[in-house]
C-alpha cells in the first residue's frame, strides 16, 4: 500500500490533519468518507479536491466512502457561506443524488468486486427515521452550545452581519453532521472523515461526537486546502459561473478550455492535485513546459487528463478538434462534426449576419457582398476569391461562379465564411 498522507502532502493537497491519522493508515487498510451536499444535479470543479483526495485514498489500497447529503441537503451548511441558502425538497434532492451518483463512478471504482472498492452513502437513509425530541433527546445532549460556537465556521458567519444570524436550521447542520460520523463509524467502521479546510469544525465536532458517545478515541479528521488561483480569485469560477461536470451545463468543449487556459504557475499546481500522474511524469512535463512555455504543453497534458478522466476519451478528442478549429488546420468534416453549441462557443463573437432561407441557392458573391456585408463589395469579393484568400466551412473556394446552396448549410441553420487565416463570420440561414 502507498502511503496516502505522504501521496496527498507532495500534491499540495493537505492542509489539516488531527494527531494519530497517519498511525491509523499505516497499520492497513482504512476507510474514510467525503460528504457531498446535493445542492445541485450535477458536481462542479469546486467539488473536485475532496472527490480526487477519495480517488488517491482508493489508488493507496483504502476503502473510500462517498457520502451525499440527501438529510444535510436540505438544510444546508453554513461554514464560511454569507447568507442562508434555499432548502430543496425530497424529490429534487432524490434526482441531484442520482445524477450526482452517476458522476462519481468517473472517479472511484464502485463495481470491481475489490476489497477497497468505493460505497455511495446517503444520509437520509438513517435520518429519515429520527424524529426531533428523540435526535435532540439522544445526540444533541452530547455537544454543548458554547462547543458549537466556538466553530469558526459559525464564528464567521455570525460577525460578517448580525441582524441576519443564523437560523436555527443552519445552526444544527453541525450536529448533523457530526452524527453522519457517528453513524458510518459504528455501522461500517469509516474511522477518517476529510474534506475541506472549511469543513475543518463540522469534522471535529464528529470525532468529538463519536468520543463522547462511544467513548472511542480513533476517529480522525484531515482536510485539503480550498484552491484558489495564482492571482488569488476563487477557483473553478469563470464570468459565466461554475465550470459543472454535466455536459449539458458545461461542454466539453468549454471544460477543456478552462484547463488548457489556466496560467503556468497555477496549470503546475492543478496537475499535481487533479490528475492521478506520478511525481516522475509530473516533473518531467513541467522541466518540458519551462523549455518553451508557448508552447502551452503542461495546460494541454493537464486538460486532457481531467477531460479524458470527466467525459471520456472520445469527448476529450472531440474538444481538441473544436479547439484547433479557430487556428489550426481544421477541415469541413471536422466543422460538420460539431454540434450547435459547441459551434456557437468556438466561434463566439465573430461578426454574424442573417440570410433568408428563401435566399438560397445564391451567387457566391451576392451572399458576400450583397445579402450580407462579409466584403464591402462584389469586387472585393471576387478578388478575395480568386487570389484564393476565402473558405467556406473551412473549405477554400475559388470559383466565383460557385453558387450557395442548402448543402453548405451547417447545423441546419449556419454557414461559416473565412476570410483570411484568422477572419470569420457566420451567416444565419433563418
């Protein structure tokens, strides 16, 4: 078995870790369990340091336990959050587990058979039976208030605005918590529990838990550092939100191209914490990437393995070709193999024009300088063409006869012109 506190400490990704965890994993193999609030039906990148922190735990020999907060969820956890969020109900909180299960199995390994393989857990499952007296006659006799406030996680959230607090609500997702610890530790003998820095008091408070309760003192805490970027900013966000794991929410177009644009300092830092490569290859990749950093090469071996690792090999390659589309040497079938979206993000702000459907078929020259402004003039056109400085749908055309027809279409709706290397418009067949 490796050694997993030494795996995640050179990945630069251990922040806490409670006296006695390394004694604990050295003696064999371990289980430990990362929670996951199903706010939302699909994971984003933000969830991604605790779900790879499970994925080194498996790859060490140890068992790894997914916990998704179908109770929790719908309370939701208020550590280092600036206001209280909307609770959801049962049936959208059964459809995020779901998708969110799904999702996971990118990661762990649930079907094996092996002795390590990982388990998905629901907290709902063992708190749907508990009613109020008896959950705060049985457990929340065992942690005091003051123990609970002295959380910075509560700390912080009462100063930043004392006449909005904390709800009760909130207030007791720390015991909640704490008593998933409890229970996965007595009912299938998870004695780690990890996450976030900012997880750091709800974890605690479990372990206390557990101490109070069973009198048991080998329960452990261990969390990551919360990531941001070089420059400070929160990872995983861009101008148009949260870089999601589901397709449908982010492409895999747009989710390789956060990777492959991230900057060097952070591109050497992201490979070692969210891929699997070993020290050796990492090293090698960024000595190869400071010989000519242009050449961009730790961001493109960083976003294919988190691409591959997401969304598959067929998906990553697809990526690749949309990304080469703008200036590398892409050809019509590789623009016919985009779909609408994709197509849309790659070409994104380019100049665009509206043509009749009606319109069609038309004189190459007509569509161009006529039906739409692509050239000032039919006589600019015609020259563009002839010198062979136009393509359509990435095809150079030359005959200045050639007349467009439905068959140019892209998509059912667009058609790409190209003037130059780098001069594109689209023109929207309506």
């Amino acid at each position: 078995m490796k050694n997993f506190v030494e795996e995640i400490k050179w990945r630069g990704m251990l922040q806490d870790i409670m006296p006695g965890t390394e004694e604990l994993l050295a003696k064999g193999q371990a289980s430990a369990y990362v929670g996951i609030d199903p706010t939302a039906d699909s994971l984003h990148i933000g969830h991604l340091v605790s779900i790879m922190m499970l994925r080194h735990f498996q790859a060490c020999g140890h068992k790894p336990y997914a916990l998704v907060g179908g109770a929790t969820g719908m309370i939701g956890d208020p550590s280092m959050k600036s206001s209280e969020r909307n609770l959801l109900d049962e049936e959208t909180l059964a459809h995020n587990v779901s998708c969110i299960r799904a999702q996971l199995s990118h990661f762990l390994d649930f079907d094996s058979g092996a002795e390590n393989s990982a388990v998905l857990v629901n907290n709902y499952d063992w708190m749907k039976d508990w009613s109020f007296i008896n959950f705060i006659r049985d457990i929340g006799k065992h942690i005091t208030v003051n123990y609970m406030m002295a959380k910075d996680s509560v700390k912080v959230r009462l100063s930043r605005d004392s006449s909005v607090g904390m709800s009760f609500t909130e207030f007791s997702y720390q015991l909640l918590q704490a008593y998933d610890f409890l229970w996965l530790y007595e009912h299938e003998g998870v004695h780690l529990q990890m996450g976030g820095s900012d997880q750091w008091g709800n974890i605690t408070t479990g372990v206390e838990l557990i101490r109070r309760i069973l009198g048991k003192d080998d329960a452990y805490a261990m969390t990551c550092p919360l990531i941001k970027k070089a420059d400070g900013k929160k990872f995983g966000k861009t101008e148009k939100g949260n870089i999601w794991l589901d397709p449908a929410k982010t492409s895999p177009y747009e989710f390789y191209q956060f990777w492959l644009n991230v900057s060097d300092e952070d591109a050497a830092r992201y490979i070692r914490i969210f891929t699997s490569l070993d020290s050796e290859t990492i090293d090698s990749a960024i000595a190869q990437h400071e010989t000519d950093p242009g050449m961009r090469s730790l961001q493109k071996l960083l976003a294919k393995e988190v691409t591959v690792m997401v969304h598959g090999e067929e998906e990553y390659e697809n990526a690749v070709s949309a990304s080469q589309m703008l200036f590398g040497k892409s050809t019509s079938e590789d623009l016919r193999k985009l779909d609408e979206r994709t197509f849309l993000q790659v070409f994104s702000g380019v100049p665009t024009f509206d043509v009749a459907r009606e319109d069609l078929p038309c004189n190459i020259l007509e569509l161009l300088a006529v039906k739409t402004s692509v050239y000032p003039s039919k006589g600019e056109a015609r020259k563009a063409v002839q010198q062979g400085g136009f393509s359509l749908n990435k095809d150079r055309v030359t005959d200045i006869y050639r007349d467009i027809t439905s068959e140019d279409i892209v998509d059912g709706k667009y058609i790409l012109v190209q003037k130059g290397k780098k001069n594109y418009s689209i023109i929207n067949i309506k």
